[in-house]
C-alpha cells in the first residue's frame, strides 16, 4: 500500500498499522496512517526531504534503514533529522513498520569545524 501523508499526491510505502515515533522532535508518537497524516497535519509540516538512505541489516525478511532528512515547517524554520526505519518485507515489496525521527543536535557528530580567519 502506498499512502500520502500531508501530500496527497506523493506518498511512501508504509504499512497500514506503520508507527512513526517524532517524541524526540517533541511531536509525540502516531500509530496508524490515519494518525500519521494528521499528525504531520497538525505539525504544519510544510516539506519533508530525505537523502543518504543507507539500508542494512536484513534478517528474517526484515531490513532496518537510516537516512537524513530536512522538515521544513509551516512556520519557515528547518530541521536537520535522522531517520531511523524498520522495514519487512511484504507481498509487493518492503514497507515502513516503524520510523523513528531523532533531531540533529550536534553538527558533524560533535566535530567543530574550523576555517582560516575564523575562531
């Protein structure tokens, strides 16, 4: 099943009882399509990108996932995120069962970076 979420237009590939965990962005947990849509409703959540997906793992058709993502909000601030996904595989193909959204809060794994002229 592919659902939308926010976009109607676009989706991803979920389950139906998929459960997205947003507690450490401090937007709680969603449990189910339904609740996921309307918790990205309610978030304002104007955009959401993600990049570097590196899939891992596999053990008894299950996979785990870890990408970086941007959420632009309605309210124009951005957020550096890592996603952390389970994915199983399904009759016609692998679906999220559970993401879990961490916030970036340190750059570069707590590495400084320092250029010429700057301290």
């Amino acid at each position: 099943m592919i659902v939308a979420v926010g976009d109607r237009d676009r989706g991803y590939s979920a389950r139906a009882d998929a459960v997205h965990d947003l507690s450490d962005v401090g937007a709680g947990t969603f449990e189910g399509i339904e609740a996921i849509r309307n918790g990205a409703l309610e978030c304002g959540a104007g955009a959401h990108h993600i990049t570097n997906i590196v899939i891992s793992g596999q053990e008894d058709d299950v996979v785990t996932a870890q990408s970086k993502g941007l959420l632009l909000m309605a309210n124009g601030s951005v957020t550096s995120v890592t996603h952390l996904d389970t994915l199983p595989r399904e009759e016609g193909g692998w679906r999220i069962s559970r993401r879990v959204i961490l916030a970036q809060r340190r750059p570069l794994g707590d590495l400084h970076l320092t250029y010429p002229g700057r301290h």
